[in-house]
C-alpha cells in the first residue's frame, strides 16, 4: 500500500449528465453498519471514526486519493482485515460469516490475450468455482444453474460474446462478464473494487450505468471504490470521501462541498461549478491528479 504525504488534497472531480435511474427509495434494517470503526495496517491507522450505514438498493461510492484505505474499507467489510476499532457488521453479522451473500469484485488487470475460456465460463466461476468447476450431480440443480448463468449475462448485457474466449473481449466486455460472475449466486451486497479502472471513457459510462441499475432496481445494496466520480455522482445515495486518516458520509452534495472537503484535508479546497453543470474540486496547493476526470489528469494505475 502506498503512503499518502499529509498535505495531499484533491486535483479535479467532474460529474457530466448521465441517463436517468429508477431510484426507489431502500427500506429495512441495514445491511451493512460501520460504528466508530478504524482499520490499521502495518501499524498505520489509515482512517479511524468512520459510520456508515447501508440498506438494500443503496448505492455507495468509496472515494478519496491513493493511499488513504479505501481498498482496505472493502477488505473489513469481507472480514480479510480486522477492524481495529469500533463495530463492523454484514448481514447483522461479523465480517466473514455471511461470505456467500456477498458478490466481491476486486481489482484486477485485463485479461491476457490468448486465454480461451469462454466469457460464459468466468461466469459459471461464480456458482461452481469454489467446487473447482465440478457440477452437482443432480440434473435439475445443472439445469437450473445453466438458466442462472444465462438470465444474469443477459442482466448485464453480455449475451452477444459471453461464448467468445475471455481474452477476446474489449475491457469493457470483460468487466460486464465479470459483474454477472458476482451476482450470479443473487447476493444482497455488492462490493466492487475499482470495475471502472483502465476503462475509457464510453465504457466508464455504461458500466456505471449498469451498475446502477441493478442496485436500484434489483435491491442490492453495492459499495464501489472509485478514484474518479464522474462516471458514477449522478447513480449515487451517498459517497464515504476518505483523507488524513478521517472520513466524511453523507450524500454527494453534502460532502462534495468547499467546506466539508476543506475540514477533511485540512488545507483550503475550492468546489466549482461549470456552466455545462460540471462540478470541479481543486485543491490547494495542487496535488497530482489523482482523483481526477480522466481526459484532463493524469490517471493512476495501482491500487490501494
């Protein structure tokens, strides 16, 4: 994990007009709480103070520069990395008790070019991987998890190359296939870090559009790390915005603001407004761009 120098604040965050969502308001008990909770890794704090609560059919980006733990926000909710204070629970329960109710996408490279497994396959991982790719034996549960697999590739509109070998399909194709992996088992929580990474700009856009859609009109709640907020502000309930060890929840225009930004970096940020409706943070003094909106600032390629 790379260190994130103290003075390190926001270059640019852009939101442009993206097609509208049904979004119906979630109801019920959470699904995943955060109280007071703080995560340490190799003896650094990475933030600390951090609630959150989540319900079905909410949609959460986890937000913030390289460094800061957002990576490691997704780890204590899957119970891989202990909280190292507070109160985590998933499903009413603690973190990794409730693992096959959860769809886990992480970070990931493209696949590589000559690898021949059908997109459909990398699907069919998600039911059977943990099986080693062994069928059940009874032909009913085969003939029901070949119709899962096809509803949830034609869910994330993947049918016209989920038979092409993996290695042949575009980034953007690829990401498809592999969010209808996470959510061919119907999980209640979705947790997705960076699936808009190393797209363009057309892929960013429709992905996120995808993913709006089926949190809000197939209940499931998802937590999605992103650097860049562009492609997502308009699908988004709420963001948790992490810096200098310390986060701030709320919705999108409560803590993408001069002011509540300013308190978390503690150096002066100035949040603008274009003509066009675009928003743009700068912070001061400029940083590298490394939340940024990709065609202006420079775009990062590690992780967390």
């Amino acid at each position: 994990m790379n260190s994130t120098p103290r003075t390190q604040t926001p270059a640019i965050v852009a939101a442009g007009a993206a097609e509208p969502v049904d979004t119906t308001a979630p109801s019920g008990s959470p699904v995943l709480c955060l109280c007071a909770a703080a995560a340490r890794v190799g003896g650094r704090t990475l933030w600390s103070g951090v609630d959150l609560e989540v319900r079905s059919g909410e949609f959460v980006a986890v937000l913030g520069p390289n460094g800061v733990g957002k990576s490691t926000l997704v780890k204590v909710l899957l119970g891989t990395v202990p909280a190292a204070a507070g109160d985590v629970r998933v499903l009413g329960r603690r973190p990794g008790e409730a693992g096959h109710r959860i769809g886990y996408l992480p970070q990931r490279r493209s696949f590589d070019a000559d690898l021949r497994i059908r997109g459909a396959d990398i699907v069919r991982m998600g039911l059977d991987g943990d099986r080693w790719g062994v069928p059940l034996p009874w032909s009913r549960s085969r003939r029901v998890e070949r119709q899962r697999i096809t509803e949830v590739i034609e869910l994330v509109g993947a049918s016209a190359y989920a038979q092409r070998p993996i290695g042949q399909c575009s980034g953007g194709e690829q990401q498809r296939l592999l969010i209808a992996q996470a959510l061919v088992r119907r999980p209640e929580v979705l947790l997705l870090d960076e699936p808009l990474d190393s797209l363009d700009l057309p892929n960013q856009s429709a992905v996120a559009a995808l993913i709006g859609r089926i949190c809000h009109r197939e209940g499931v709640a998802v937590v999605l790390v992103a650097h860049d907020v562009n492609p997502i502000l308009h699908h988004l309930d709420r963001v948790v915005y992490i810096a200098e060890g310390g986060a701030v929840c709320g919705p999108p225009s409560e803590v993408i603001n001069s002011g509540t930004l300013t308190r978390l970096y503690r150096t002066p940020v100035e949040v603008l407004s274009t003509k066009d409706g675009r928003l743009v943070v700068v912070g001061r003094p400029e940083a590298p761009a490394l939340h940024t909106d990709r065609p202006v600032g420079r775009q990062r390629s590690g992780g967390d």
